[in-house]
C-alpha cells in the first residue's frame, strides 16, 4: 500500500470540479484507491462518496492506494489535484 498525506489549499475546499478531475485520474487505474478524512474513508473512483466527505480548505487528507499500480496511482492523482490548485 502506497499513501501520500496532502494538504487542501484552495479556498473552497475539495469541490465538485477537482475532485471529478481526481475520480476520473483515479478510474484510469488498476489499483484500489482511497481518501481519508476525519476518520472517514471513501473510495477515490466514486464522486459521491469523495463529495460526501465535505473536505474543507486547510484539511489534511490521506490518498492510499493499493494494487499492481499503486505507485502510479498516488502520483497520478496527486499531480491531477496539483494541477487544479487545490492541494499543495
């Protein structure tokens, strides 16, 4: 397993446009993918359930992935999110 700790920088949190630009990097990969926040993790290739967590500017959030590509999951997702600004 493969994880990478980032912090959300953009002012209005991991909304709806970033974090369907992140599902989609998520779903181009084989492995299973994860996001944790507060306790709380939800699969990385569903909208819904990234959404639902309601992850605020200044959060700390854990991407995990876990699979024949992991190491190219968390970089492909981590530079998609980057990318949009919205972690540092």
């Amino acid at each position: 397993m493969k994880q990478a700790t980032v912090k959300v920088i953009d002012p209005v949190g991991l909304h709806a446009r970033p974090a369907t630009v992140a599902v989609n990097a998520a779903s181009e990969c084989k492995s299973d993918i994860s996001v944790a926040f507060k306790g709380r993790e939800m699969n990385m290739k569903s909208i819904m359930g990234v959404m639902s967590l309601g992850i605020p500017t200044q959060a700390e959030i854990v991407i995990s992935a876990s699979g024949e590509d992991e190491d190219q999951a968390i970089d492909k997702i981590v530079n998609a999110l980057r990318a949009q600004k919205v972690i540092e």
